[in-house]
C-alpha cells in the first residue's frame, strides 16, 4: 500500500460582487475553487485551480479587465463565461509546494468533477491530497 499526504488547507473567500471583494487574498502559491449559486440556492463548484499568485489569478478570473487575450493568459474560457453570467463565490488556500499543489487538484477534480475543467489537464499526482472544504 503506497502512502498518501492529506493536507488540511485553510479555506477562505466568500461570494463576489466586485473586485475589491478579493482585496485580501494573498499573493502566494495555492489552489481556488469557483463556485455558482444554482436555481435550487445550492452552490455548484465549476472550477478548480492553482496559481503561483492567487490574487491575480482570481482578479483574472473575476474581474470585469483582463489584459489581452484571456485564452493565451492560461484562462479557462467556459469558468470566465460562467463568471460573467452567475451568481459566483470563491475560495482559495494557500499551497506553497508545487506538488502538493498538483495533488490537491486533482484531488478537488475528482472530488467535484467541475464542469469546466478538463480531465487531461489534471495533475497526474496522486500521493497528495486535501480536504476539499
């Protein structure tokens, strides 16, 4: 039996509305979720991501300015067109190591199976993990 790391990330964040929303979150490594509020009232996570700076991927992300071409900036097209037509929250955590940056991905993936991310371009780490909320 192979060992298995599972972290215990600090999640934070809440419902966005405007950019200066996310006016704390750090400019460190880690992972984020995106989350939107559902007909029901329920939250659907339809995104999972790392970044090496969490306040600008999310600011890309949620912001109404991104310079140039959001695609060739690395930002997933369907999770910035669910941005701008829903009700959207979001949470991070703060990861510093690489790998364990992977691994929590793909654990978030398999946990959520967001619509908007792709199963192949999901980490291949699979001897790190986190709690997903």
């Amino acid at each position: 039996m192979a060992w298995m790391t599972i972290l215990g990330l600090d999640w934070k964040g809440g419902r966005f509305a405007h950019p200066l929303d996310i006016v704390d979150v750090p400019h460190k490594p880690g992972v984020f979720k995106l989350h939107a509020r559902r007909g029901s009232g329920e939250w659907e996570v339809f995104y999972v991501g790392q970044a090496q700076n969490l306040y600008s991927i999310l600011l890309a992300y949620l912001g109404t300015i991104v310079e140039g071409d959001p695609q060739a900036a690395g930002i997933n097209a369907c999770a910035k067109a669910r941005v701008e037509a829903d009700e959207v929250a979001y949470s991070y955590a703060v990861v510093e190591d690489e790998t364990e940056r992977q691994g929590c991905l793909r654990s978030l993936y398999e946990c959520f199976r967001p619509v908007c991310n792709s199963p192949e371009q999901i980490p291949a780490v699979d001897n790190v993990a986190c709690n997903p909320y």
